[in-house]
C-alpha cells in the first residue's frame, strides 16, 4: 500500500492480551489519546437534529450492530437514499427487513438484547451518521405498508428509539478512498460538519472556521 512499510513477521503470540504493551484501564487509554475535543463533544444528540435526519435521508446504506448470546453481529442494510424513515419526534427511527438467506442474526439478537447500533454512509460524502438506540421487531401493516416496493411489503420492519445521534468525522473514508470514484464536482447532498456544529449548538461553535480548517486539519492527522 502506497505510504506505507511493508509488515514484518510477527508471531501471533506476541499479541496475547496480558502483553505489558496492552491497554488494560481507562486512565491508560485516556492518556493514549487524549480528551475529547469540544466538537467531539457538542455533536452528540439525545434525538435527530434536522441536520442529522438530512444525512439518514440520503443515505442508501447502513450498517445495523446488534448483541445476542451469540456475540456481536454487524449487517448491511440498503436499499434508494431515504430508505430508513425518521418519524415527527425525531426519536423513532423505522428500519424495513427485507428478504434474505433466512439467517435473521440481527432479529434474533434483538429478540434477548434491545440494544442496536447504526452507521449511515453516504455516496459522495465523508462524514458518517451514528445513532444508537434500542429496538423491537413490528409486523403492524399500517408499518410495512409504508415500505412497499414493486408491490411487495418488508417482512418486517425494527422500530428504533434512538438514544445518541452524531456525525462521524471523515478520516476514515479519505484513508479508504470509498468515494474516490464518485465524479469531481458532485454536489454534497447534506450539511457540512461546522455547519451541523453550529445549528446544533445554536451558533455558539464557529461552524465556518470549523469547515475552512478541516481538510487541512484531517489531511495533517489522517496517520
């Protein structure tokens, strides 16, 4: 990979946790990293700002997290941007299931653990959506009525309350170069961060400096 030094050998052993070079308690980990910074902080959001449910509107794409006595499960979610709807209270979040190989990992695992994760991408655009929250499994017709397509309702769909809303800063999609074949010049569908930032803050955090500083200051920190 351009950039960066080929690995060396390593032995798998080598990476047991009790190695005097694992993290083992917060203060370590806070000392590895640092504290948060007064954006990391402000974005996050009990409910979907305005700003949010725009990027959950242009969304095509979403990962769904879910925890059961199997463990941990991450899945792929899609269908045409707007596919995840955002009722009037701007808490409740409604997810269509659609057919698949029957597996239902992400359903069982809500059947004995109510707790969710979601991750929205967004063709073209840096930022990722987060929302966690807790959810249950709807088979209402009024509810799967609302997300026909070609004639035919989800089997299903996850009623979600969502409990924390934030953006995800871009660095992670620049490393990756995801987007890198979406033409030059397609217009961003959604806020940018500074100025989700400041509608969120009510204009206390200086969005347009956020944003003029921000490519240079993630093209700095991307390693």
């Amino acid at each position: 990979m351009q950039g960066m030094t080929a690995p060396a050998p390593l032995n798998p052993t080598a990476l047991s946790a009790d190695s005097e070079h694992t993290i083992h308690t917060l203060r370590q980990l806070e000392s590895l990293l640092g504290t948060p910074s007064e954006a990391a902080v402000a974005k996050e959001l009990p409910r979907v700002h305005p700003g949010y449910r725009a990027m959950i509107e242009a969304s095509p794409f979403a990962v769904l997290a879910t925890q059961g006595p199997g463990g941990l499960d991450a899945s792929p979610r899609g269908d045409p941007a707007g596919f995840v709807q955002v009722l009037d209270d701007d808490q409740t979040l409604l997810l269509p299931e659609r057919r698949g190989n029957h597996r239902a990992d992400s359903l069982r695992n809500i059947l004995t653990d109510p707790r969710v994760a979601l991750l929205f991408l967004i063709p073209g655009v840096g930022e990722t959506l987060r929302v966690n929250g807790r959810a249950h499994i709807s088979v209402a017709p009024d509810l799967r009525a609302r997300f026909v397509v070609n004639g035919k309702p989800p089997q299903c769909v996850l009623v979600i309350k969502a409990e924390s809303v934030y953006f995800q800063c871009a660095r992670a999609i620049q490393r990756s170069g995801l987007w890198d074949s979406v033409p030059p010049g397609t217009p961003r569908p959604v806020p940018t961060p500074g100025a989700l930032l400041a509608s969120i803050t009510h204009g206390s955090f200086d969005g347009e400096t956020y944003d003029r500083e921000l490519p240079a200051r993630q093209q700095a920190s991307l390693y």
